[in-house]
C-alpha cells in the first residue's frame, strides 16, 4: 500500500480555519476601467499586505474558475466587471490581530481604486468596507 506500516503519518501542524479575501475591482465607482498600473498596484498592495501579515496568499485571476464578474448597481443602471480575487487562512486569534490592519487595508484599497467600498470576505461571507469620498 501507499501507506507503508512502519511509517507513522505526518501531524497536522497548525490549523487556520478562517478564510479572508479581497475582491480587486476592474472598474472605478464611475464604471471606468482601472488603468493597468493602478491595478498592478493594487494587487502587488494585497499580496504584500497578506504575506507579510499572514502566512501568505492565494489569488484566483480567471485561472481556477473561467471568469469572475461582479455586478453592482448605481443610479445609471448594473455595471459588470471582471474581478480578481485574494485570500489568505488564518487563526482566530490572528484575525482578530489583524482586523483593523484588514481594514485599513480596505480603505487604502478604496482611494487607490476610486471606490465607494470594498467587498472584504470573510469565511463564508461577505463585508463591506465603505470609506467616505474626500473632500477637497
């Protein structure tokens, strides 16, 4: 068999039950396309911040599933767009750490694509992170 009698299985290690993602937008809150630069930026931003916070990150960028849309609604109609998607496991004990890390993340991530909120997941489901418009 594979599982040879004199070898004892290998310990699970450590256990990172929750699961935490970021949705990278395509579009700003107008419906415009982000610029590539804006959107390498903002990528590069989120993996930094995961594998330096946690013990790393995985991305989906239309290669596990064939394509992730997002949808949302303003008061000009249901804009669609290709998202990207982020994520990271972790303990409780580090998400509760992290949190506000997490969402300063957000909010960065907000200015830096011209959103009126992110969509940060959280096992099983979603939070918005909505930052207030800057005022000149």
């Amino acid at each position: 068999t594979v599982l040879s009698r004199t070898r004892r299985p290998v310990p699970i290690i450590g256990r990172l039950p929750h699961r935490l993602g970021v949705i990278l937008p395509s579009r700003d809150r107008r419906g415009r396309p982000l610029s590539a630069r804006v959107r390498s930026e903002a990528r590069k931003g989120v993996h930094n911040w995961f594998a330096e916070t946690f013990p790393g990150a995985t991305e989906d960028r239309m290669q596990m599933r064939p394509r992730l849309r997002g949808r949302w609604g303003s008061g000009r109609g249901v804009t669609i767009e290709e998202v990207e998607e982020v994520w990271t496991y972790c303990s409780a004990a580090d998400f509760r750490k992290h949190k506000p890390g997490l969402l300063r993340l957000a909010e960065w991530l907000c200015r830096k694509a011209e959103q009126e909120a992110i969509a940060m997941l959280v096992d099983g489901g979603m939070e918005l992170v909505v930052v207030e418009e800057e005022k000149p």
